[in-house]
C-alpha cells in the first residue's frame, strides 16, 4: 500500500511539474504523458475517476519510443492496471495453469475463499497486482491445501482453502519497502 501511495504522489508530482512548464508548441498533448487504464487508452479527466483503492499497479514509461506512434508530442506513458482487471488476468492464467485450480474457482464460483500464498508468504490486502505479474517466464507451479492444511501450516480460519504458488520474482512485481 506505501508502494501504491508513493507511486501515485510521484506520478502527480511529475505531472504538475510538467504542467507548469511553459508550451512551446500549439499541440494538446504537449508534456502529457499517453494514459492507459486496462489496456484503454484514458484522459486525465478520466483518470480522476478511479480511486487509489481501485488501483493495483502503475507503470510509468518516461520518454518511451514505444507509444510516439500513438502522439509524438507525448513525454511518456503511464500503464495503470485495477485490481478488478489484475484479477480476471491472474484467475485465467491460474486456469490455464492448474485443471485443479480451475476446477476449484468453477466449484466455488469465485476466489473468495481461497488465501493466496506465494513463495511461502501469505499475501494480505492489495495482492492482486503481484499475482498478475506472474507469467510463464517466472510462473514455476501451484498447489491447493485443504482447510486443515491451511490452518495448520498458516494459522488461517476464515479462508477455505490455499493456493501455494511458487515463482521466481517477476520483473514487474511491485516493490514493497520495508
């Protein structure tokens, strides 16, 4: 969550300061950076409609050569992910992953009950965006426990059933300060 707070005040930082600097040229989009929210391209008007809550990762490309064929008077990118969209990327990767898994989220129709536990570590709130960093470059395997397992190895009681996921850090994951 501090990660996600600083990012966001960082973000706005660096846009403020560009929106101080004086225009040199009469195009719109001159020192905004492009905006993307779920893979759709957004307005800054737009953006303001998403709470920090909503929001599981961001991804700031500064000066990227990748979207000037999108506007060459773009200083940049910002590729936002919700936690809703990170979800559905995760559970169908998961799916594709593991007939046990899908099996499971099929039965229970949601992953409510499940307590996501990668790499030995038990993720709390805001886990959505290290899940979905999990690709089949670092994705090594997944395994369900059952209650009594779970509440065993991991003291959990409210959740039904664990998802171990091993997985070598991904590039992307987000990055918590301690």
């Amino acid at each position: 969550m501090k990660q996600l707070i600083f990012t966001i005040l960082f973000t706005s930082v660096y846009l403020l300061s560009y929106a101080q600097t004086p225009v040199q040229e009469s195009k719109p989009s001159k020192g905004v950076p492009i905006m993307f929210v779920d893979s759709v391209r957004v307005s800054q008007a737009e953006l303001q409609k998403y709470k920090s809550d909503d929001i599981a990762t961001i991804t700031v490309y500064k000066d990227s050569m990748k979207f000037k064929y999108l506007d060459s008077n773009a200083i940049g990118a910002m590729y936002i992910e919700t936690k809703q969209f990170s979800k559905k990327r995760f559970l169908n990767y998961f799916n594709s992953k593991s007939s046990e898994f899908k099996h499971l989220l099929t039965s229970e129709q949601s992953d409510d009950s499940f307590l996501y536990i990668l790499n030995g570590k038990v993720l709390g709130k805001g886990y959505e965006g290290k899940l979905s960093a999990i690709s089949d470059k670092n994705f090594k395997s997944i395994t369900i426990i059952n209650k009594k397992e779970l509440v065993d190895k991991y003291g959990d009681t409210e959740k039904n059933f664990g998802i171990l996921i091993v997985s070598d850090v991904p590039e992307n994951a987000p990055k918590k300060k301690e």
